[in-house]
C-alpha cells in the first residue's frame, strides 16, 4: 500500500469538509501519515547527529508552504487523490511543445486551444518558461529562477489565465522542474561567484582540481563533443565547479540540507502556479559519488521520494514524472522499491519503449522489442508510463548489450549499424536522421531528427516516391498506434500530428549551431495547419490518423492502465502483438508489420483467442470488417491492426 492510498482512506469523511479548518486538519493528517518515512529518508541523508535542525526546519517549512497554496487548489488536490490514479485513465492524450515555437507566447497559447481541443489533446507539457542565460541555455534547461517567467513568454498574470482555464477544460499540465542544476546566472551561482561561501556551498565547488580529477575518473560525459569534461573553472572565485551537462549549468549539491529545503520551497511554489504533474528533470544525476557515474545512486532515489512525501504532505494533487531515460532496469527503479514501493515517481518516460521500436524500424524485426519488454520488471499497481516516440532529445541507444547479444548480434556493431541507418550513411535507407554527438573514433553517437524525417517522408518528398510517402505515413501510423494502444498517456510531440520534417535552420543560429537536437523542435506550421481539411496532403493523413487514434482511444477503457498488458510471441519475427485485458469481453489486440512485406498471422490462433469468428475480423482503426483468406490473416507492410472481439 503506498502513501497516497493511506491519504485516501484518512481522507474519508473530513474530504466534505471543504473550511479552512477541515483542509487543515486534512493537512496534519497527511503529515502524520508521512512522518516516519520523512523523517527515515531525511535522517538517512542528512545523518540525525548533526541535522536535527534541519529537520525541524523541514517540519516548519511544510507548514508554511502548505499556507502558499490557494484554496482553489486545495480542493482540487482532495478531488485528485479522491479520484484513485486519476493519471492511468485511458481518456488523457498528451503533446509536448515548445511555447514559442508554437505560439509565440502563453497568451497565444491561449489562442490555440481549438487546436487542442480538435485533436482531442487534453495533457500539455509546455517546455521550460523560466527566465534563463540569453545566448545558449540548452533549450531553457539552464535556468535563472524557479518562480519567474521568461517576460519573452509572458508574466505570471499570463500563466495564470491559462492555468485556470485548463483546469475549466479539464486539461492536465506538466511543467518541468530543473532539479539538478541551476544556470550560472542563477542568483545563488552570481553570490558563490562573488566569494559567499555560504553559496559556494549550493554548488560542488572546490579550490583546485584534485577532488574533481577523482570524479573525473568515473564520471562519463554527457555532451562529449561541445561540453567535455564535469567540471568548469570559474575564474572570479578561482574554484572549480561541477558542471555535468553544459559549462553553464552548474550542478547543485544536495548533500547540503539547505539545497534540498530552498529547492522544496521552489518546489511547492511551482505547483503552486497550478502544475498537475511535475517533470523531474534529470533526476538520475541528483547525487555524486567519487568512484561511480554518479547516476542513479541509492541516495538520488531517497531524495526523490523525500520530495515526493513532502509534496503529497503539501499538495496531494500534484505528481511527478521521472526523466531518467537510463538502462531498463534502473528507469523502474523511479517508481520506488522495497518501502518506497509506489512512493518516489508516478510517472516515468518509457524510454525502453521508445528505443526499441526505433530498433524495429531499422532492423524490420521485433525480436529485441519483445526480448526488452518481457524482461522489463513490473511496475507498482500505482504508477504508469508515458508513451512517446520523439521529444525535443536525442534518441539514445539504451538497450541492454546481453539483450542484443542473445540475438547473435555484436552490440557494438549493432549500435553503428542503427547510427548508419538513421543518420543517412546507408544510401538505401529512407530515413533522414542527423547524428548528435557522434564520436568518430569511438563510433558511439545517439540520433535525432523528427518522426516524419527519420521515418522516411522527407526523403520520399525529395525524390517524389509516391510509394516511400505512402510507407512513411503507414510507418507515422503505426508507431503513434502503438503508443496508443500501451499502457500509460501517449504523448504526441508538437508538428508530429502533422508530419513535420527536419527543420535545418538551427545550423545558421550561432546558439544552436553545435546541437543537432534543435534539427526536431521547429516552429509549428500554421500553413499547414490551415490546409488541412481543404487539401488531401500527406500531413492531412497524418493529422487526421492521429484524431482517429485518439477517438478510439477514449473509448476503450480496456486501455487504462490496469497492469493488463500481454506480449504475445506470434511466430512471426516481423510482428510486433500485444493484447490489452486478455480474457475479457472488451479486449484489444494489436497488431503491427515493421516489414516492407506483407506479413501473416494464424487465423486459428487468433479465433482461439476471439479476435477472429465466421472466417472475418473485425480492425477498429479502420472501421471494418475483412475476411480470412487460406486460414491467414494478412498485413499489409508497416500495417496496423487494432482488433476487437468479434
Ligand atoms: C534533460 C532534458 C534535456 C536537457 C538535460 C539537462 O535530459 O530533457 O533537454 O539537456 O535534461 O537539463
């Protein structure tokens, strides 16, 4: 049972007593039913000999952020933890965006609601609209505040306006939370900067490079090609800091009680804007140890789940998604284990996913993708995925070697040959990819460049192949099919609903120039966008696809995530066939051909598990019914199938 079901029940009949009082007893309760686990994580941590105060001081602070948080939202937070697992419901369809990319400013945003609405999007997480470095600030990963908005954005009054009006619409947002480092221009970076040792303190600092030499020799780098090296040497207070992704992001140091109580407070102030679902950023990284990689270590899970109880003590309502994009095995982990079991992240992205059906892709198979998914451990009753085929990073190569390996393929060689394959070094690939951090003498690299352009559609434009569109979109289809039909929230990156390609105008921005990622975060098409019922385009078919996904979507509540997902073997190396409530009247099977060939399935097999009766089955993406043809059910290449019961 974890901490959020022991809120519920405690909840119970005070939950109709919406007073201040009522909602303040709610409080204390929740603080009790968290007090022990809190303060075993704190001690364990911040060992109780020598921070006893800082103890104390969590226990104040709690209360004193429980008072910044308005009425409104309070409410809303008993509603949610009411509404058990309100984030596993097959009704909510996510897309990612960049605000400024896509309308300019919140206030457009605003505008674009429609938009939403249409498509039937209902979860947004709009990139980060804090105040950052002018010049390259990886995207807004660098930030300068964690309460301020970028005026290029808007003010708070705007953030406001919008929050209230999702929240009348009924659309979830997420924002993320920069929790490992802050940008050099962070008001406690200028203080450590000008000498303030206090501050100095925020931050892995030291006096010369022996500390860091030891770091060096276990930590790997994240961006090797533009930002070698951990640590940067910082001339005005003549001391090195530990700078783990750009130069200018300076990594916080939360063996330091007051690091981890300022950044609770930025915390519950971020929720406090009217965040439903915060985005751990970079979480894997939150703690250093000499003599590892310093990535998800015991202790960087123990802080994470030590934000999280103090959150729910807080603001119930709010949860948290964890960005670990990490080995398999270790991405599960951010649900919580043992006692923390379903008490550290709710959400986490399923890289795992994500990686292997670009495996697929490229090799036309599916044994890796099934090898990866069955071997995956189970996730909490409580927690769920988002499902995503691209975001605005890299895709990295993730899988686990033994996995590769027991399919008689070198890892190494395997990784190139994705590398080739995406990234246009194989003349018979369709795909359009770009390298990122390719490494010419190790061969290691990761791959970007948007779902459209690596799928095929910007080469088959090029060379005007009807047929390479008409297997592109087929591609588009089915890897967004997929993520809708798996459990957890599909998330649709912004410009995929409507095949957007490559956009290579980042190379003429000086900024941007030497990060291939901005080659997957265009300004949204508006053009486009307004041709859409009026023209028979490619980018039509996607867009109209995608509604047809999300249509069928809400109205299978076989998909919410109920732990009832079943790989199935079908025989056939170039199948990919799950089934969602196997056993039940209501059940779902998919079915996807990553082959340039038609591919067949048993029919037999298929009538013993229901989906195929008087010699026909029925396909809900496309509406009809067909017929069974020499006891085989055919598909077509890169085809679909969402089979109901007949
Ligand atoms: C996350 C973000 C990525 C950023 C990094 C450092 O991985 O998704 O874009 O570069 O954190 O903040």
């Amino acid at each position: 049972m974890n901490q959020a079901s022991i809120h519920r029940a405690l909840q119970g009949s005070l939950e109709k007593d919406p007073t201040k009082g009522g909602l303040e007893r709610l409080f204390e309760k929740r603080l009790a039913a968290n007090y022990t686990l809190l303060q075993q994580l704190f001690f364990a941590l911040y060992p109780e000999s020598g921070h006893r105060d800082a103890f104390l001081r969590l226990q104040k602070k709690l209360h004193t952020l429980f008072r910044t948080r308005s009425n409104e939202l309070k409410l809303q937070d008993l509603r949610r933890l009411g509404e058990e697992n309100w984030y596993q419901s097959e009704s909510w369809v996510g897309m990612q965006l960049y605000v400024d990319r896509f309308s300019g400013n919140l206030r457009g945003l605003e505008e674009k609601l429609p938009y939403f609405e249409k498509l039937g999007v209902n979860f947004l997480h709009l990139m980060p609209l804090n105040t950052r470095p002018q010049g390259p600030n990886d995207g807004g990963y660098a930030v300068s505040s964690y309460t301020e908005i970028d005026p290029a954005f808007g003010n708070d009054g705007d953030l406001g306006r919008l929050t209230s009006k999702f929240r009348e619409k009924g659309i979830c947002l997420m924002l993320d939370f920069v929790v490992n480092h802050t940008s050099d221009e962070f008001p406690w970076a200028e203080r450590a900067r000008k000498g303030e040792a206090e501050y100095q303190a925020y931050y892995h600092t030291f006096p010369d490079r022996s500390i860091p030499d030891q770091y060096e020799e276990s930590l790997p780098e994240i961006f090797p090609e533009t930002a070698p090296g951990n640590f940067t040497y910082i001339p005005e207070m003549d001391r090195w800091v530990m700078t783990v992704f750009n130069p200018y992001q300076w990594d916080l140091n939360y063996t330091n009680p007051n690091v981890f109580l300022s950044m609770l407070e930025n915390l519950v102030l971020l929720a406090n804007k009217g965040v439903d679902v915060v985005r751990f950023d970079a979480l894997a990284f939150l703690w250093k140890k000499i003599g590892t990689d310093s990535q998800n270590l015991p202790e960087a899970h123990r802080l994470v789940s030590l934000f999280r109880l103090c959150l729910q003590v807080v603001a119930p309502g709010v949860i948290i998604l964890a960005e670990a994009i990490v080995a398999p095995d270790e991405i599960v982990r951010y649900f919580g284990e043992g006692p923390l079991k379903g008490n550290e992240c709710e959400i986490a992205y399923n890289a795992t996913l994500m990686a292997c059906l670009w495996n697929s892709v490229a090799t036309r198979k599916t044994l890796l993708l099934n090898r990866s998914l069955r071997s995956l451990p189970p996730k909490p009753d409580s927690c769920t995925w988002i499902n995503y085929i691209r975001c605005h990073d890299d895709i990295g190569l993730g899988f686990e070697n033994a996995h590769i390996a027991a399919l008689g393929w070198d890892p190494g060689m395997h990784r190139r040959f994705l590398l080739d394959y995406f990234c246009q070094r194989l003349d018979w690939s369709p795909a359009k990819g770009v390298a990122f951090m390719y490494n010419p003498l190790t061969g290691d690299g990761r791959i970007t460049g948007s779902t459209a352009s690596l799928l095929g559609l910007e080469k088959a434009l090029e060379y005007k192949d009807p047929q390479g569109v008409r297997d592109a979109i087929s591609k588009i289809m089915m890897l967004y099919g997929i993520i809708f039909a798996s459990p957890g929230i599909p998330l649709v990156y912004a410009g995929d609903e409507i095949g957007m390609l490559n956009d290579y105008s980042y190379a003429r921005d000086p900024d941007k120039l030497d990060d291939s990622r901005w080659v997957n975060r265009p300004v949204h098409d508006w053009e486009t966008v307004a041709g859409l019922e009026a023209r028979d385009t490619p980018a039509s078919e996607i867009y109209r696809g995608i509604r047809n996904l999300v249509s069928l979507r809400r109205k299978l509540p076989v998909l919410a995530d109920q732990d009832n997902t079943l790989v199935h073997e079908s025989g056939n190396d170039h199948l990919f066939v799950f089934e969602r409530g196997a056993g039940g009247a209501d059940s779902l099977l998919v079915i996807a051909n990553f082959d340039a060939h038609p591919q067949v399935v048993n029919a037999s097999w298929l009538s013993a598990l229901g989906y195929v009766g008087k010699g026909a089955y029925r396909n809900l993406i496309s509406g009809a019914s067909k017929s069974i043809r020499s006891g085989l059910l055919e598909l077509a290449p890169f085809e679909l199938l969402w089979l109901a019961k007949v």
